[in-house]
C-alpha cells in the first residue's frame, strides 16, 4: 500500500468514494462488502483482444449511477478467468484484472472482476479480498474517508487524468505496403492490437438497433480507433464502410465525408474556394462551346488538365499552347471523362511541397521534383525528395486545408508562386515511406499520439443530475 506511513489504518464505511486511476476512473462509489470475496465493477461492451499469450480485455463503464452517457473506455490485462457466484445464488464466468484502488490518499493493487451490474445503485463492490490487514471496515458508518465529486466528469480534466491503455485499432487497407506495415508495427509497439482489415471483404448490417460491420463471415469487434487507407478505386464503398464505424461510435482517424470531399477534385476545389484558402485559377464545364472560355479563365497556355478521378500524377497533363490546350480538351471530352483545367504556375518549375499534417501541426515537410523532363512532382512517377523549410505561410495554409475537410492526417501539396502557396491537393491517404525517409521523423508515431489523445474520454456536457447521483 502506496502511503507516507504504510502501517496507518484505514477506517472504511460500508459506502466509501474511491478511484481507480489506472483505468481512469477519478471518482466512484463503492459498496465495501465484506460478506463478498471478490471485487466488482461494472462493466459493458466486455471484449477481449490481443495475442493467446499475453490477452487483453477492452471494457466500457458507467462511473455515475443512471448517466448512461457517459462512458469512460478501458482496457487492461487479462490476469485469470473465475467462476463467482453472485448473492442471489448465480454463477457466472467473469474476466479478472488487476488494477490500483486508491481510497483516502492511499493506493494498493487489487482484483477485480467485470460483470454488469446494471440496476444496481452502486457500480463497484469491494470484497474481502481487495481489504488489507490494516483496513477496518464499520458496516453501520458510510463515507469514513473523503469524499470525492462526480464534477471531476464535466471539466476537461477527465481526459488528462485518463491513462494510455492498450487499445484495438483497425486499419483499412488491401495492400501490405510500407505505410501499413508500419502503422502495424509502431501500434503493437506501444502494446495495441492492430489488425489490418481489407476493406472489400467487409459488409453491413445497417439498422436502427445494432449496426454491425461483418468480415469474412464474423461479425468485427468494436475497435477504438479506425485508421482509413482507402484506396481511390474503392472510394465509394469505403466511405459506406467508414460512415458504419462512425455510426456505430468508433474514432476515424480520417472521416468519410473529409475523404469523399477530397478524392473528388471539382468538389475540393470547392471546398478550398470556400475556406478562401489559395489554390491555381481553376476552371470546369460542361459544354464543348467553352473551351475557349475555359482557357481563358485560367489565364491561357500553357495550362494543366487533370481528369477529376486522376491520383498520382495520372491523368494530368501539360499543355504547352493553346492548340494543345484545345486537342486535350477535345479529346478527353470525346471520352466523356470529367476534368479540370488549371493554371499553370511556371514558377514552381516543376516543384512541389508535400506539408504532412497530422492533427493541427505540420509534423513534416519534403520538398518532390519530377523526373527529367516532367512537370509532375510524384514519387510514383520517378520524382525525388527532399527535406525542406517552410514559411509560416506556408505551414498556416497547409493546416486550413486539412481543417476544412475535417482530416486528422492529411498530405498537402503546395506550389509555391510570387503570390504565396497555392494548394494543389489535399490527399487524405498520404504514403508514410517517403516523408519519414525523406525527414528522419517518425511519422507512424505521431499518427498513434494523435489516435491516443482522440479515444480518451469526452467530457460530459451538463453537470444536471450530479447532485442527484451522489445521493
């Protein structure tokens, strides 16, 4: 027992306040039973997850009595599975954990089992088990110990007091590429589980009640965090998959409709429009009768034409003059392709920053210059890379970007022209292997910060009925 004297006696009630702080729970009240052998809390949304020889289990739990919105996530090592007969006479198979209890200034480990115990007036009972030789318990008492306040829920400190725990993150990917593997590698680095799922082999059930994601036959489990590495192929259908885990509650790293906006150049370009953040003069239409319109909008040859479904580089072309403008035009619109014309910032030269943003910061940023001879910037296309310095400009314009879509990672691409950086894109699947080889930076890791902070818990929004539950 953690205390500045370690033979001080404790006086305990048959109610007492209590915190277990390892599971980040700062206040909860507790039934100290000693007619009972083991310790309880309550728990929900029990699953377990992990390797065979070292098994985790993730948990929900409800610290305050009839405030069902409020759910503090955990997870914890699986110490024993125990058979445990109830008052009423019930057995029933519990998942055991170990865990801190610290009751008035003084912390000790203790065994824990979970099981719901829904209805009951309070959500954790201490049994004989978890009470040490010093402890004295006075059944006709209550609250010997100070008591604590179920505020400490509405402030924004829950979210600092809670710990880093294990967590179960999914990746939606279908290829086993270098980003994948390193997302995989540094979370069970930090002790998550993280399974790589392939987004096209994942269906629905889409209802009111129980929304579910199924996978290979099975029905997936609930993860805390979902990091999206959709393929733009499958855009369509992985968005559907990602707007399922956002129903069902599940942190998206990158949310579907950040993803739809972005994949979709026309609507992008919108959105930046909107955002009044810099970006070429672009133009679209429809009608063969404004191509020359079109050029012109643009400021003339040469210019850039972008089929709106081109990713890496594909489907962008140079044209030098405006003949050339007007045959590419022509022939993209003969194959009824939707595309973008834009100008061409001839003082770029051919050169590009790649900002990467994750949360609200540029972590990194290279600076990617084509193959001889072509003015496309892409690592896929035999471009190379460097690290670079950016403005303050520079960096502020590539976070508006991401922020405007709502992406907390995001690839921003900007040129850099006489009347400040221009967004050419806003790739919400950015590639790993060339920013943290290019940077020295571990990327992956600041990916899984991110994912840390966001799957603590929310604070409650009202401090209604708190008075009531400490009743």
């Amino acid at each position: 027992m953690s205390t500045d004297d370690p033979n001080q006696n404790l006086r305990l009630g048959w109610e007492e306040w209590v915190r277990l702080p390892t599971l980040g729970l700062p206040a909860l009240r507790a039934k100290v039973d000693t007619g009972a052998r083991t310790s309880a809390l309550h728990a929900t949304d029990i699953e377990t997850f992990g390797p065979s020889k070292a098994p985790k289990v993730r948990f929900t739990v409800h610290p305050i009595p009839g405030r069902d919105d409020l759910l503090i996530p955990c997870s914890a090592e699986i110490k024993d599975r125990r058979e445990v007969t109830s008052s009423n006479g019930d057995r029933e198979l519990r998942y055991v954990i170990e865990t801190n209890l610290e009751i008035g200034g003084q912390v000790w480990p203790v065994e824990i089992t979970l099981t719901d115990r829904r209805g009951m007036a309070l959500h954790m009972l201490l049994g004989r088990q978890a009470l040490t030789e010093n402890i004295s318990v006075v059944p006709s008492e209550r609250y010997c110990q100070p008591e604590l306040d179920y505020s400490v829920y509405t402030t924004p400190a829950i979210r600092k007091k809670a710990p880093n725990r294990a967590l179960r993150i999914a990746v939606l990917s279908r290829e086993d590429n270098y980003s994948t593997r390193r997302l995989v590698e540094e979370g069970e680095r930090r002790g998550h589980s993280v399974e790589v799922i392939d987004t096209s082999r994942c269906y629905m059930s889409i209802n009111a009640l129980a929304p579910e994601i199924h996978y290979d036959g099975k029905r997936l489990p609930r993860y805390d965090a979902v990091i999206p590495r959709i393929g733009a192929s499958i855009t369509q259908y992985g968005t559907a998959l990602l707007r399922q885990f956002e129903t069902i509650g599940t942190y998206c790293v990158n949310g579907s409709a950040g993803i739809t906006a972005s994949r979709d150049k026309l609507h992008a370009h919108q959105m930046l429009a909107r955002h009044k953040i810099g970006m070429p003069p672009t133009a679209f239409a429809a009608s063969p009768k404004d191509t020359n319109a079109l050029i012109d909008i643009v400021g003339g040859a040469p210019l850039i034409v972008k089929l709106l479904e081109s990713t890496q580089g594909k489907g962008v072309v140079l044209a030098e003059t405006k003949k050339a403008a007007e045959s590419v035009i022509t022939a993209f619109r003969g194959l009824k392709a939707n595309f973008l014309v834009q100008q061409f910032v001839k003082e770029a030269a051919g050169v590009d920053i790649r900002c990467f943003v994750v949360g609200s910061k540029v972590v990194a940023a290279m600076k990617r210059s084509g193959a001889e001879g072509d003015f496309r910037s892409n690592l896929h296309l035999g471009g190379s890379a460097v690290s670079v310095r950016i403005t303050k400009e520079e960096r502020a314009t590539a976070i508006r970007a991401a922020r405007c879509f709502g992406l907390g990672v995001a690839g921003v691409d900007l040129l850099r022209s006489e009347t400040g950086p221009k967004v050419l894109e806003v790739n919400s699947s950015p590639g790993l292997e060339g920013i943290e080889k290019t940077s020295n930076k571990d990327i992956a890791a600041l990916i899984h910060d991110e994912i840390e902070t966001n799957v603590r818990p929310t604070p409650l929004r009202s401090r209604k009925a708190l008075g009531d539950a400490a009743e």
